[in-house]
C-alpha cells in the first residue's frame, strides 16, 4: 500500500512544481508586454499628433466614434471616419500640408 501511494505523490507534487513554473513564466511574460507597452505610450506622448481634427473634413476627433489612425510614410494622420483615408489618399500632399501648418 505505502509502495503504490509513494510514487504517486511524488507525480503530483511534480505536477504543482510544472504548474507553478509555468505560471510564473506566463506572469513575467505579462509583466514585460505592460513594460514594453508603457515605454511605447511613453515615446507617443514625446511627439503628440498636432491636430484635434479630422484632417480631411476638419470634424472634430472623436465626434463620428474612435478616431482612424493612419500611418503615412511614418508619419501618423488622424481621421474622424475610415472612409477619410481613401480621400486623403487621392491627395495625401495636399492634406499633409494642413498638418505641417
Ligand atoms: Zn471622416
């Protein structure tokens, strides 16, 4: 009975030590996406977009839902509506300059 019974716990405490890793893996993974996470919303409030503006109809962000945010040649533009991208990108120049303004 004691022979069966032994091998047995020790599977399980095995178990819990497998178990407890992979936690402990899965929280510092966690930890580091938050770090990586608040170092690039760090960085993005360094260079704030401009405007508080739609850049092709010039409503104001935020009014049509979440702003469109759209990255053009890395440099962010920021839209009232999705739809605003295919007209500015007829004539990206011309809508650049309003924000270079
Ligand atoms: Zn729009």
């Amino acid at each position: 009975m004691k022979n069966e019974s032994d091998p047995l716990t020790r599977n399980h405490e095995g178990t819990i030590v497998v178990a407890m890793r992979k936690k402990f893996s899965t929280t510092s993974y966690v930890l580091f996406i938050c770090l990586a996470f608040v170092l690039s919303s760090g960085l993005q409030g360094c260079s704030q977009y401009p405007l508080d503006t739609c850049l092709v109809t010039g409503k104001k962000l935020g009014t049509m839902g979440e702003p469109y945010v759209h990255d053009h040649n890395g440099t962010t533009v920021k839209f009232c509506c999705e739809p605003c991208l295919d007209k500015f990108n007829e004539e990206p120049d011309k809508y650049l300059a309003k924000l270079r303004k």
